[in-house]
C-alpha cells in the first residue's frame, strides 16, 4: 500500500514537471532522488528537457525496444558491455539479466553524468557487480579527447551530447580501448551509443570481437553526418572487416549486427 501511495506522489509530481518541461534545461550540481518501478535513482533536478531522466521518473524505460532486444541475448552468468551508460538505467536492467555470477563493464565520457551513474549503482547495491570506466571509448588508448560542456541550447538532454572531435577545448578527457582492458569474462551481448563516436569504440574492441563473437547494438547518428564527418558505408566496411552481417535495424538508428 505504501509503495502505491509514493507511485501516485511520484506521479503527480512528474505531471506537475512534465509542464513545466518548456522552461530549458540547466545544468547545476542539483540532484533529486527517486525510487522507481526499475531501480533507485539520481537525476539531476534541473535537466527539465531531459528525455532519459523523465522517462526513468514516470516509472518507463528510455528505448524499451533496446532494452527488449538485448533481453533475447544477454545470458545468464556472462559479461555485457554498455558503451554509453549515462545514468545508469540500462547497466542497472543489464546487471539484473546477467544473474549472480554476470558482470557489466560501463562506460561515460561526461564526468558529471558519470559521478551520478556511481551514486545510482550503489543506490541499487549493484557495487562489484557493474564496474563503471570513466573515459571516452576510442580506437586509441590514452589520447586526450573533450567533451563539451552543455548549453542546452541544441539539446535538452545530457545524453544527447558526446566527444567533439573538431575542437581542442572543452572538458579534457582521456580515450579508454575496450581492447585495452583485456576482459577475460565471456561476453555475451554489447551496446554502443556514443554520440557519433560508435565506429571508434567498434575499432578500439576487435581483439574483443574476434573473441567473443557477441551481438553488438550500436546507434548511427544521421544528424550528426557533416558536423563529424560520418559515412554510414565505414560502417558497413567496418561489420564485413571483422565478418559480421547487418541483422536488425531498430528506430531507423540502432543496428544489431551479429557474425556470419
């Protein structure tokens, strides 16, 4: 009863916030906490546009569908790699398919977004159990990339940005190789969405691929074409180089690709 009590709270105070999601978004240091149908939550207070965060607060899952099509993969007692973890809500449903014996390694190139993903992994007791990497997911180890810092004037939503590899300014970052980090548990299933960098971190992680032969999800960001420079053909290059095959399109930007 009481739990159903703070759901309708929970409730009639996202739709008090769902009207006033016109104002922009700020970022601040403000974090607001919540217990939701798929895990305890931090957010930030003040990301008003914030699509990931009011999606987690009205009790759903940003991109089911994503998180659909991973559940048909994931197994029991394996490794998942989430590339792009933001707040966390994904690791955390991962973490939970995985069972006692799984692990999920993630990652996140902002480091605000990433101090807010620690605080939810021990919100939910998942410490050991996801090991986050605070980095940027490259082809190269240990180079300097930046990340912006948000205006929120193109975007609402902190996940909606990612490394800009046109400028030298902004918030440094050192790159990170999933080859790099030689993990010696099987991995059964990987997630990409980095914002336009999803080709680099598929670089970075063939050792990784040609030996666990896993589905691999990632996104590919049509509105990010000529500021990044991106050519879907290199990805397609990219899947035939290490003898995968296109098996999947989801929303018209997700790609599931698996080996021939």
């Amino acid at each position: 009863m009481i739990r159903k009590i703070k759901n309708i709270i929970r409730k009639i105070i996202f739709k008090k916030k769902k009207v006033q999601t016109n104002n922009k978004s700020l970022r601040t240091k403000n974090l607001s906490f919540y217990e939701t149908e798929t895990g305890n939550y931090y957010l930030p207070t003040d990301a008003t546009q914030d699509i990931i965060a009011n999606t987690i607060i009205a009790n759903k899952i940003f991109e089911q569908d994503v998180v659909d099509l991973a559940t048909k993969h994931i197994k029991k007692g394996t490794c998942v790699l989430d590339v792009g973890s933001n707040f966390g809500q994904m690791s955390i449903l991962f973490s939970n398919l995985v069972g006692e014996e799984g692990i999920i390694h993630s990652f996140e190139a902002d480091d605000w977004v990433f101090e807010i993903f620690e605080k939810n992994i021990k919100a939910n007791n998942k410490e050991g159990k996801i090991i986050p990497h605070f980095g940027a997911v490259h082809n190269i180890d240990g180079e300097t990339l930046y990340f912006p810092i948000q205006d929120f004037d193109r975007f609402g939503t902190y996940g909606s940005y990612g490394i800009d590899y046109n400028v030298k300014q902004g918030r440094e970052v050192k790159s990170i190789t999933i080859d790099s980090l030689d993990i010696k548990e099987t991995i059964s299933f990987m997630k990409v969405d980095i914002q336009g960098g999803d080709l680099q971190a598929l670089q970075g992680a063939v050792k990784t691929i040609n030996k666990n032969r896993m589905p691999i999800l990632f996104e590919y960001e049509y509105h990010f074409e000529e500021e990044y420079n991106l050519c879907f053909q290199d990805y397609v290059d990219f899947v035939q180089s290490i003898d995968y095959k296109f098996y999947k399109n989801i929303n018209g930007h997700n790609y599931l690709i698996i080996p021939r």
